[in-house]
C-alpha cells in the first residue's frame, strides 16, 4: 500500500468517527479505540444512512489495526458515503491537497525536530563539557633533596572530606579544574605538612620538602644500638613520650591483632634492645605539646 493511501484512509477513518459523534456516543473520539457497545451502534447508525453494513471482524481488521493494504473498493465506497462524500473517488480528489499539505508539516516538523535535538544536544554539551582540567604534580623531598619514598598524601576537600591519592615514588598528580588545592602529607621519620595552593596556570610543580622528626629518628636510632649510656636514653625519652602515649606494634601482615605497651615498657626495650625491637619500623607517631602521643611500629624480621 503506497503512503499515500494509507493517510487517506486514515483521514476516512476521521472523518467516519466525525460523521458518527455528530448524533451518537462513544467513549472516544478516536475509532481505533472503540469497543462494544460503540461498533454495534456504529453498525445500526452506517446501515440506517447508506443501507450498508460491516462485520465486527472487518471493524477490527480495519479500524483497530494498523493496515498494510486498503479494505475493497465497495467498502471504501460505503465508508466515503457515510462520511458525506459521492464514493471514495471524490473523497481522494476533494483530499489530496491535505495529504501534500500533511507531508509538507510532516517534512518540515521532522526537520524541525532534527534541528530541535541537535540544538538541545549541543546545549548539553557545553553545559557539561568539563572545563579545562589543571595538570598538578607534587613531589616530596627531605631537606637534603632527597626523595621521601614512604609518605602518604591527601587531599583536603572543601567539604571537610579527605581523599587519599596514589603516588609514584615520592611523587603525586593531580588532574583538577579547582584553583586551589589543600593537602596532607605524612610520612613515619618526617613531621607532618599541610599545605595550600593557588593554581593560576596548567603543569603546576613543586617539591615539598618535610622537616626531619628528630624524636622518631632518635627512637630507631636508640632500637638499633646497644645500651651504652642508658640512664641519660632513659631520661631523654621520659621526656619526650608523654605518660598517657598510646604506644603499639601491629602485626605483619598475615597476622591479626595489636600489641600494646605503655610507656615504662616501651622505654626498658628500647634501653635495653632485643633483637624485635633492633627491627623496629615506626608507622606512625603524633604529637601533643611537644610530646609524643601515639605511637604505631612494626617489626621487620
């Protein structure tokens, strides 16, 4: 069935339902929607005005279904009368200009409709087109130049949150669209840096250097030698680990658990050194008024 058939019997089909509702009811305007009750009346009303008839079959063969060829001409002929027409003839004649018409709005809407979604997709895209992202690279020194291996960055985020960052070596790289960046950066034999940058231009670089921590070198230093002079080691570290220090080894991994000391244990092994604690490796250590607070280390065997 050509297309243009095919809009002409639906524009039929309108024109029926049309014809129909000036003097009945239905409980839709569209026929393709009728039911029951509708296609009896619709057959009483279409036999009482031109003498014809159609089956409940050829209703919903027709009317309710998406055709692929027309009904028979005498059908179409029935139909054209009911709906006010001499015979399907003059109902194409006297309709062909809306089918062109319809094409043309059908063109012109399709075009409209592709210009409508390019507009919309172009839109989009530059609403969420992301911004041109900062290259930033840090990297992590001692004091001599020399990279800090063992060191843990994070990024501080404007929402209190924080964001651990992967390194390679000493080294981080942040791919951000912010002008400003906060980080973290903490590592066992080094005092902890916060540090707060403005970015004004992309391939931003820097080397952090981190202030040796003295008190946790002296900590390995005082568990890898013997105990020589162990009065003076004794009071030094009375001094600075504070009486309430939470002091810890944490096992290997492969083993679970903690081991606690507190602060008169801890001194007499590293005065008196056994071979774990020559093997000693701090993790981690804080401070509270100059003092140490916490303590974690493993044991390397």
């Amino acid at each position: 069935m050509k297309e243009n058939e095919k809009i002409l019997f639906e524009l039929l089909k309108q024109k029926v339902a049309q014809t129909f509702l000036r003097e009945n009811t239905a409980l839709s305007p569209d026929i393709s929607q009728w039911k029951g009750d509708d296609i009896v009346r619709f057959q009483e009303d279409l036999l009482q005005k031109v003498k014809g008839r159609v089956s409940e079959k050829w209703f919903y063969n027709y009317f309710r279904k998406d055709i692929q060829k027309l009904p028979r001409i005498d059908m179409l002929n029935l139909l054209s009368e009911y709906a006010g027409y001499q015979n399907w003839a003059e109902f194409k004649r006297k309709n062909i200009k809306k089918i062109k018409k319809h094409k043309n709005f059908s063109i012109k809407k399709y075009i409209a409709g592709i210009i409508l979604a390019t507009s919309i997709i172009i839109v989009l895209s530059i609403a969420f087109m992301p911004a041109h992202q900062n290259l930033i690279r840090f990297c992590v020194v001692d004091e001599t130049g020399q990279a800090v291996k063992n060191v843990k960055i994070t990024r501080l985020l404007p929402d209190q949150s924080e964001k651990l960052l992967s390194k390679q070596n000493n080294c981080v790289e942040i791919h951000t669209r912010a002008t400003q960046v906060r980080l973290r950066f903490e590592s066992p034999y080094f005092k902890d840096k916060i540090i707060n940058r403005k970015i004004d231009g992309n391939n931003y670089k820097e080397k952090i250097v981190l202030q040796t921590d003295l008190n946790a070198l002296l900590l390995k230093h005082y568990s890898n030698t013997g105990s020589n002079n162990w009065q003076k080691r004794r009071k030094h570290l009375q001094k600075i680990i504070a009486d309430s220090a939470l002091i810890y080894q944490q096992w290997l991994e492969g083993n679970k658990g903690i081991e606690l000391y507190d602060k008169d244990e801890f001194i007499g092994q590293l005065c008196i050194p056994t071979g774990w604690v020559k093997n000693m490796e701090i993790l981690e250590i804080a401070y509270k008024n100059n003092q140490i607070v916490k303590l974690r280390f493993i044991v390397k065997h």
